[in-house]
C-alpha cells in the first residue's frame, strides 16, 4: 500500500510537471500581453560608439567565412574588429584585405567555442569594450550593432539577437525555422519581456567583456552546450539577459537528415548535462525574491519541446484508461499549446513555407528520437555542425 501510493504520488508529480511546461507559455503571454499595455521607459544616454570585437568561430570548415566576413564589413557602425578563429582549419586560401579583418589559426585544435572565443580575447588588438559572437555560417543585418547598443545604453550587460533562417527551401529548414520562432518569441521576447531573461542561443549574442570574462574565464568547457554554463552564470549573478528583435542574424538551417541528426543529439546531450541548473536558480530566486532567477529556473527545466510533447500524449492516452476527467484536462493543456504554439507563428507573421512545412512534423520527431537515442556519443560523433550547399534530403 505504501509502495503504491508512493508511486501514485510520483505519477502526479511527474503530470504536474510535464502539463504545467503545456500551459507555462499561455500563462507568460497573458502576462506579456497586460505588460505591454503599459508603456515602458528607460534612462537611456548618449555614448559615443563602443568599441566591439566581433568573434567568428570556425571549426574544420571554412567555405562560409567570406561570406559571414563580407556581411559584417557592411555594419552600419565603425568602431569594431572581426576576429576569425579558424580552429583545425587550412586557411592557405583566405586572404582579407582590410585591415578591420584579424585571421587566427590557432597552433593546436581547440575544439570547443569558449578556447575559441578566448583565442580571440587574448590576441585582442586593443581593449574592447564589448564582444559579440557570430557562427561561421551567419550573416548579419546592418543595423546589428546599432539594436545591441539600443540595450547596452540601457544598462543591460548581456544582449541576445534574433537568430532568423537564410532560407527557408527544404522541409528540415523550415521546421527548424518554425522551432526558432517558437522559441525566440517565448524564451526571448516575452520571457525578457514579463521581466527574466532571454536564453542565450549560441550566436548573435553579445555582452560586455568584462562579464564574459567573469562568467568563463575560470572554466574549461569542452562540447557542446557553453551557452547554457554562461546564460546560468549571468543570471546567477544578478544580471539580466535582454533580448534585441532586430538585432538580426540569419542562421544557416539543417537540411539533411543526418545533419539535423548529429545537432539535435548534441542539443539534447546539453539538456540533459544541464538542466539540474534550473533547481539551483529556482531556489535562489525564492530565497533573493527574484523573479528573474525564479522564472529562469523554471525555463531551464522544461524538456526539449519534442520530449514534453511526447510526454503530454502519452499522459493524455494511459488517463484515457483510467482517468477520463484528467484526460480532459491533458487535453485542454495539450489545446493551449497549440494555439500558443500557432500564436507565436502568427505574432511574428511566419514566412507562408513555414506554414505548409507543419505537416512534417511526425517525420521531424522522428529524427529527433533518433538522436535522443545517440545522446550518450553525441559530442564524440560531430564537434560542429556539418553545411551542405547540395540537394537535401
């Protein structure tokens, strides 16, 4: 008797848990929309421009590096330095001519973003007052720059952009664009937005060096995943993460089966490596009555959205079996994310190919438990994210 209500008591938990990741993004939006009905207003001063170091890391691959180093020389701003960290690479066909273009090869293989990005700190040619990260397989809008400074004027010391889709021409791209938006309206603008912060996506973000520095310095971080170790750190020590919509940087989407395979296996290996860091900012943002730290905890232990979703229908079916009014309201929940979901599309007026793209979603899951199953070899089997130009899958 103990035992079975011992196990009741967790079956509860555990719907609790997974139906309450359901409704969270209804329940923010509620909030988003109330508070944007109040104007906001900030103490903003005139700076002169900051100085910026623009970081671009590349691993084995160097195809794209023209085109994301072009991209960034058209910047509508003057006061920054591009360093490009051609890690395990042959750089004996790269020429820059300008002189804003720094190229670093480093002697031995780094192999992880934060060596990288740390290569390029130490070979700074002068002090910068800020950094921002770009991926290889970027580009940027001209007005990048100019929408960070828009919220590091403000007094915030950590800034993510918008990471939208270069193209939308294959099913996988198109999802993942769906994914992105998804994501980026939740967990970036209307999470920013009810007062936490934005999660870091890994690109297109930018802080001051100072606080980079603070946050990783002291770490090795080997793998996948160093964005989830800083967007910790940051919160952890007080600092918000906004979120800049027109800070705009266009992400190279997966389009081969086997690409989106060797990601999501190293995304889900992050999750599951560090989700345990939503307790730790729960808890300290009950004790420091901190709705930043308490409402970012609360985001950092949610699964991966193919997981909770899978989750949720599974809830759904057993209590169809043996409690049909909890049934009821699985269905409901699993009702509010999808038009939570939809809504998040409609907001940010989604490109029609997106739309049309939904359709392949069971064979997008399907991949995605693909890897699930690869999560204990995933940074072993790729470091970095294999572009193909060619025809996808």
């Amino acid at each position: 008797m103990i035992l079975e209500n011992i196990i009741y008591f967790i079956w509860k938990l555990f719907q609790c848990y997974i139906g309450f990741n359901l409704i969270m993004p209804i329940f923010l939006l509620s909030i988003y929309f109330i508070k944007s009905t109040k104007k906001q207003t900030f103490n903003k001063s005139n700076f002169e421009e900051a100085d910026y170091a623009i970081i671009v890391t590349a691993y084995e691959q160097t195809d794209l590096l023209e085109g994301v180093t072009n991209s960034l020389l058209q910047l509508n701003y003057s006061n920054y330095l591009i360093y490009i960290v051609a890690d395990k690479c042959d750089i004996s066909n790269l020429f820059f001519d300008d002189d804003r273009v720094i190229l670093l090869r480093p002697e031995e293989t780094l192999a992880s973003n934060t060596r990288s990005h740390f290569y390029a700190i130490n070979h700074f040619k002068r002090p910068h007052e800020r950094l921002t990260i770009i991926d290889s397989d970027n580009l940027v809008h001209p007005e990048y720059i100019n929408e960070l400074n828009n919220f590091f004027d403000k007094g915030f010391n950590a800034v993510q952009g918008l990471r939208a889709a270069k193209s939308l021409n294959t099913l996988y791209a198109a999802l993942d664009a769906a994914r992105d938006i998804y994501y980026h309206f939740y967990d970036g603008k209307v999470l920013f937005s009810v007062g936490s912060s934005a999660t870091l996506a890994g690109s297109g973000m930018a802080f001051t060096v100072k606080l980079y520095k603070d946050c990783l310095a002291h770490l090795d971080i080997t793998g996948a995943g160093f964005d989830k170790i800083l967007q910790k750190q940051i919160v952890d020590k007080g600092y918000r993460i906004a979120f800049a919509e027109h800070a705009i940087v266009y992400d190279e989407k997966t389009a081969h089966s086997d690409q989106l395979i060797n990601q999501r296996a190293r995304w889900i290996n992050t999750w599951f490596k560090y989700f345990s860091f939503g307790f730790s900012l729960f808890a300290k943002g009950v004790v420091n009555f901190s709705w930043n730290q308490l409402l970012f905890g609360l985001v950092l232990l949610r699964p991966p959205l193919f997981i909770f979703l899978l989750l949720s229908i599974c809830c759904f079916i057993i209590n169809l079996f043996f409690n049909p009014f909890i049934a009821t309201l699985w269905f409901c929940a699993i009702l509010f994310f999808t038009i939570g979901f939809f809504l998040s599309l409609l907001l940010n007026k989604a490109d029609p190919k997106v739309y049309k793209s939904l359709w392949g979603i069971p064979k997008f899951v399907f991949f995605q438990l693909l890897s699930l199953m690869q999560v204990g070899n995933a940074n072993k089997r790729s470091v970095a994210t294999k572009h193909y130009h060619d025809k996808a899958d």
